[in-house]
C-alpha cells in the first residue's frame, strides 16, 4: 500500500512491485487500445477515439490510471483525406 509517508525509495519499491504484477494486464489493454485503432478502407477516426484510459487495480487495492493516446493517427487521417480530393 502507497501512503504519504512514504520515504522516496520505499515509493520506488512499491511503485516498481506494483508494476511488476500489472505490467501484463497493461500489454493487453495495449494490444487491445491498437487494435481498435486499425482503420479499414472507408471508415473514419473520431478526434475522441485517439485516447484511451484504463483503470487496473491490483492486489494490495492501489489503483493505477493507465492513459493510452495516439497523436500520429491523426496526421496519417489528413493525409489520406487530402489523396482523395
């Protein structure tokens, strides 16, 4: 459990054995986030689409906010768009 009276190093311990028990379900919700980013011909992204945030929960009930965002997608969208034309 993370509390305010932590030193520095007793965070860092905690923080890193934290990561160490969440770091496949943050893969998954990777794999899953670029996943969802595949466009097929004809479809469009939605500005709101280029992020998303996960909430994981481990053992010890700290949680951890997990954002995922994609700023090149957009780019790459315009692109595309402006070949049509």
């Amino acid at each position: 459990m993370i509390t305010p009276y932590m030193t520095d190093e007793e965070l860092w311990a905690a923080a890193y054995k934290d990561f160490q028990e969440i770091k496949m379900k943050v893969g998954i919700a990777l794999e899953q986030f670029a996943h969802n980013l595949k466009l097929h011909s004809g479809q469009y992204r939605a500005i709101h689409s280029l992020m998303e945030t996960k909430t994981i929960r481990n053992k010890t009930k700290n949680t951890w906010n997990i954002c995922f965002m994609n700023d090149t997608h957009c780019l790459m969208q315009i692109d595309r768009h402006k070949k049509r034309r």
